[in-house]
C-alpha cells in the first residue's frame, strides 16, 4: 500500500512538472522569433529548448523522439550563438553535422510516423537559425511551427500544440514587423544632396 502510494505521489509530481515546463515553454515560445536580433533570438530558444526537452520526457515514451530533438537543439543553440564569435563555433561542420543528426534520429527513436515530423522540423529549424538573418529564421519557422503542431497534435501534447500555434502566430506577427521596418525605411525621406 504504501509503494502505490509513492507511485501516485511520483506521477501527481510529473504531472505537475509537465504542466510548469508546458506552461513556462509556451509563454517563451512567444517571444523567439520576436526578437530583432538573431543571438537574442537563438539565446531564447536555448530556453525554450530546455523547457520542452523536459515537457516532453515528463510526457512519457510517446514523445521520446520530440525530447531527443529538443535536448540536441539545445546543443546547436549554444554552438550557434557563438558563431562568429568563436573559431570553434563558425565551422560549416556544424551546420552538416545537426542536419546529419536530425536525419538520422527517427531510426533511433522510431515510434510510428510522425517520428519523422520533429526530425523535419529539426531539420528546417537548424537551417533556419543557422542564417544570420532573422527575417529568414522568420519564414522558415512558418513550416517547422506547421510540422510541430501536427506532432503535438499527434502525440496529444496540448502545451506543444498551443506553443507552437503561438510561435507560428509570433512569426506572422514578427514578418508584419519586419514589411512595416522595411517599407517605412524605403519610404524615409532621402536627404537633398547640398552639392
């Protein structure tokens, strides 16, 4: 009697350590692809990374593929932010290896699938945070956040179907921005030349 106790006691604590981590990954997931510069930007999905590695474990073994994802984009994120600043991060073999690796991870954590879904998405995303500019990052997200809805929606991860329906809308938004930064620089008076 008392070992069914702590059973219940564990899965009343994963439940609720899976809901924090939903929560608190939903409300980052908005702001990603806000942001004006790219390291602020990958600096947030880092976060938002870690969060939805442990959302999903405490998920259990139907999301097994979307943690392991998420644990080696926290990995491309950190190697990513210091691209350009460090020798060591600035190699294209990085770029190679993560798309090699998001390949390949469906054979290793197959369970049906939609395992391919957040191997796609992985893919796509690292092409797109590997891109300086965050216009880019922006529209590719549109397909990885479109991928990622129907995984959660798959896998029945309301916290990942609602973040990724918010990040999506947050790249919409973050594209509107970036015309209206865009027309009203073209629009700017030029000033007379004085010569």
């Amino acid at each position: 009697m008392i070992a069914f106790g702590v059973i219940a006691v564990q899965t009343d604590a994963v439940s609720v350590l899976y809901i924090v981590t939903g929560v608190l990954a939903t409300v980052v997931s908005f702001f990603i692809l806000l942001s004006r510069k790219r390291s602020r930007m990958i600096g947030i999905k880092l976060a938002d990374d870690v969060l939805w590695s442990a959302n999903y474990l405490f998920k259990g073994a139907v999301a097994f593929t979307g943690c392991a994802q998420n644990a080696i984009a926290i990995i491309r994120e950190l190697i990513f932010y210091f691209r350009g600043k460090k020798k060591w991060a600035s190699s294209p073999v990085w770029l190679w290896a993560f798309l090699l690796f998001f390949a390949t991870m469906p054979l290793y954590t197959w369970a049906g699938w939609h395992s391919l879904l957040p191997a796609a998405a992985s893919i796509l995303s690292t092409l797109g945070f590997y891109f300086k500019n965050p216009h880019h990052t922006r529209i590719i997200n549109l397909f990885v956040q479109s991928m990622m809805i129907a995984y959660a929606a798959i896998v029945t991860n309301r916290f990942a179907l609602v973040s990724s329906a918010v990040t999506l809308l947050s790249a919409v938004i973050g594209l509107i921005v970036d015309y209206r930064v865009k027309k009203r620089i073209q629009n700017k008076p030029q000033p007379l030349d004085a010569g």
